[in-house]
C-alpha cells in the first residue's frame, strides 16, 4: 500500500472524520509516516476522538507476551484523556479458515490488561500486505474469509482527502528516514567539499583538544550551535566549511556531545546551568583562579558569518530561553533529560532543527564525527517517540564505527522499548509541524 503526493512530510490535517475500519487503516500510515510491517498499533480514543497512535514490533516467537502487554500499556497510561482503544494487528503470519488469528493470546491479554487500566479495546482488525479482516469477527457471513483486499483502502474518500491535503507516508522505517534526510543517500558530494571540512574539522580538534569542557570555550561552542540552529538559513556545508568542521569537532567531545542534546531540548541557559552543576566543565576552579584576559588566550572562535551573528553568539544569555524547571535542581535537570526521565515541556523548534541539521553534517564527514552526528540524530529522533526511526540512525552510526558507545547504549534502549517521560503525555509529546496531540480535537 503506498501513497504519494508533490509535497512530502506536510503534517495531517486538524480535523479529519473517520467513520469506518477503512477510515482507521488508511489513517495509521499517515500518522505514523509510513507502513507498519510486523507490528503492533493502538490507538487510544476519549469521547470519540482519535487520540495517540503507538506502534511496537510484535513480540518474537516465545516471548513472555504478559511482560509485552505491561509495557504497551506503560505507554499508553501516558494519555490520560483516553477512555477507549483500538487495536490492528500488521503481520504477514497466515491465518487459517475457522482457526484463531494470529497472535490471539498476547491479544487477548492485551484485551484484559487494558479493560482493567479503563481503556477497553473497542475493536481490532489483522492488516497484511494483500488483505485485512476484523480481529474478533469468526462469522463468515458478515467478515467472510480471507478479508478485503487492502488495496481498496488506500483508494477511499478519507484517503483521497489526506493525500490531497499534502499528507504522505513510506512503504518502511528506513525509507520515512531517508526521505526526511535525502542527504544520507548522496553520493556525489560537491568536489572537494569533504575533504575540505576535513581539514577544518582536524584544525580546530587540534586547537581545542582539552579546552572543550572550559567554561569560557563552553559559551563560544554553545553560542555558534545556538547561531546554526537558530538561524534563518540551513547550514551550508559548502560554503560555511570553517563552520561546519568547527561544528563537527565539537561532537567528538562527549561533554559537548550530551550537553547539545539537552540544549536543544531545554534551551541553552537551562543546559549551561546544568553542566556546570553536574561538573563537567573542568575548568570551573580555573575560571574562579584566573583573571578573564588570562582566559581568552584559550578560547578559539570560529566566524559564525554576519547572517547568523543576530541569533547565535558567545553568550550564553542570548540563547534560546530555558523550559520551566519543575522545581528541580539544573543538575537532576540536565541528568533527567539524558536519560529520559523528565516529564516536562520540550522546546521542540529547537530538536527540529537539530534532527534536520545533524544528517547533513554527517553526509560531509566519516568515522567518530559522522558515527556521532548520526547517533544524535537518533537520539533525536528517540526524543520525539520514533523508535524505529532512530534505530535506523543508529544503525548507520554504527557502520561508520563499529561498536560506537553511545549508538550501542541507545540501541539497547530501545530494543527494551523505552520511550522518554515527555514523550508519553499527551501534552508534552512532539507533534509534526509543532502542533499538540489533542489541542485541536484531531
């Protein structure tokens, strides 16, 4: 089943009106982004509206499916508006005449768990990639075997209705990632352009190698990501080679690395706060010893260009405005965010922006700085609920470096099914086009 239209990766409508199983089949692809195979989907409803969408690979052959269910419905206590769900099945397993469909244990499981938790499941349907059938129904005369052809479903008056509306999805995971990131495919980089970020990139690692983590080096690489990430204009790797590998330099530096990640989430001044709570500018005692001018010797810069000087400098004051605290200390803060446990709001501009320029920088560079910059984008994608997504960053990073730490972490991460804190309400999770899940009704 696949779609297509001349403006890819537009956001869903605000309002659609979905009346039929064909409506919610033809619905899922386009909510998630592309066509789930072998998975899990369910939808949660609260007073008749469409709610979240949470897709999950099906258990393999053998797996525990009660520990399965508990940890869908973890992610689904996360909408606490919902009063209903619906589920589909999306496998290629057969489905014998008057036998039971497959994955009915872990379904029927999944029935009880939810019916208890105030979510009963109120219909349910097996989607493959020829055919579809109502989960529940065995009576051939209204569900008659095998099902409908799923071809049919695409062609429906909801269908035509998103496609027109400039909605679109890809036939998997890895092809939703690289139409989001064309960058990753190309092949013909510009003559020299690689080679000449390369060099940029190995200048200023040497140049700030031990110097990342001071504080007064801290505020100028702070300051010339928030100029990129919030400026007018997309990175230019081109043309902005000094720039680009003073960016992908930076990366190498671990403390840069997940300081960057909760920056985009928080806003710099609430980043900044927590790293050096945390203690990870190690040139804190000096800063308190040593005089400024002392200290600027061992600042490097880098020309961040005059289109961007209005957003982005050096100082840590004119980034972008943290998110509210919660009351919580700037060092559980900035731990919190890392590992996925805050529960508050996201700046999401910001990780947009961040998810979009991290590809491109990793398509001009190899080894330990592209492996970083992919992990990023993963981790970004992580940020924003798109497990399947991210493993497919991932696993580009760990291509370009085999075994590469912090890929490796993550991927185990999600392979037991995380999912952040933010992502799991309705009112903090990310939402294409930076609307809000339910602040519109959709």
């Amino acid at each position: 089943m696949t779609s297509s239209n001349p403006a890819p990766g537009r956001s869903l409508p605000s309002t659609l009106s979905i009346t039929s199983p064909e409506d919610i089949l033809v619905y899922v692809p386009h909510a998630l982004g592309f066509a789930p195979q072998e998975s899990l989907v369910v939808l949660t409803t609260a007073k008749g509206r469409l709610g979240a969408t949470l897709r999950v690979d099906l258990p393999a052959e053998g797996a525990d499916t009660s520990m399965f269910v508990q940890g869908v419905l973890s992610f689904l206590l996360g909408d606490t508006e919902a009063d209903a769900t619906l589920v589909i099945v999306y496998t290629e397993h057969p489905w014998p005449r008057l036998s039971a469909p497959p994955f009915d244990g872990m379904v029927a499981r999944l029935e009880s768990i939810l019916a208890v938790a105030g979510m009963p499941v109120r219909a349910g349907w097996l989607a493959s990639a020829s055919i579809w059938r109502d989960y529940f129904c065995r009576d051939e005369n209204c569900c008659p075997w095998p099902g409908a052809p799923l071809d049919a479903v695409a062609h429906s008056v909801l269908g035509a209705e998103l496609v027109f509306a400039g909605s679109s999805f890809d036939a998997s995971a890895p092809d939703a990632v690289l139409r989001g990131a064309p960058e990753l495919t190309r092949t013909d980089p510009v003559a020299g352009e690689v080679g000449e970020v390369e060099d940029a990139r190995v200048r200023y690692a040497s140049r700030c190698e031990g110097r990342w983590d001071s504080p007064a080096q801290f505020a100028v690489t702070s300051g010339a990501w928030d100029a990129v990430v919030g400026g007018p204009e997309p990175l230019r790797t081109d043309t902005e080679v000094q720039l680009t590998g003073f960016l992908l330099a930076s990366i190498e530096s671990r403390t840069v690395r997940d300081f960057l990640l909760v920056s985009a989430c928080l806003g710099s001044t609430a980043a900044l706060a927590g790293a050096g709570a945390c203690g990870l500018l190690a040139g804190e005692a000096r800063a308190r010893t040593h005089a400024a001018a002392d200290l600027s010797a061992d600042v490097v810069l880098v020309d961040v260009g005059a289109s961007r000087r209005a957003v982005g400098t050096a100082a840590p004051a004119e980034a972008a405005p943290a998110a509210s605290t919660g009351g919580r200390g700037p060092e559980l803060l900035y731990a919190d965010v890392l590992a996925g446990r805050y529960a508050g709001p996201i700046l999401w501009a910001r990780v947009d922006a961040m998810a979009s320029l991290l590809p491109r920088l990793a398509v001009v560079s190899s080894g330990e700085p592209r492996a970083a910059a992919l992990t990023m984008a993963g981790w970004f994608e992580y940020a924003r609920g798109r497990g399947s997504r991210a493993a497919v960053f991932l696993d580009a990073a760990q291509d370009a470096v085999p075994g590469y730490r912090l890929a490796r972490l993550l991927d185990e991460l999600l392979s037991r099914g995380g999912l952040p804190a933010w992502a799991r309400s309705r009112s903090t999770a990310w939402c294409p086009g930076g609307g809000r899940l339910g602040e519109d009704g959709s």
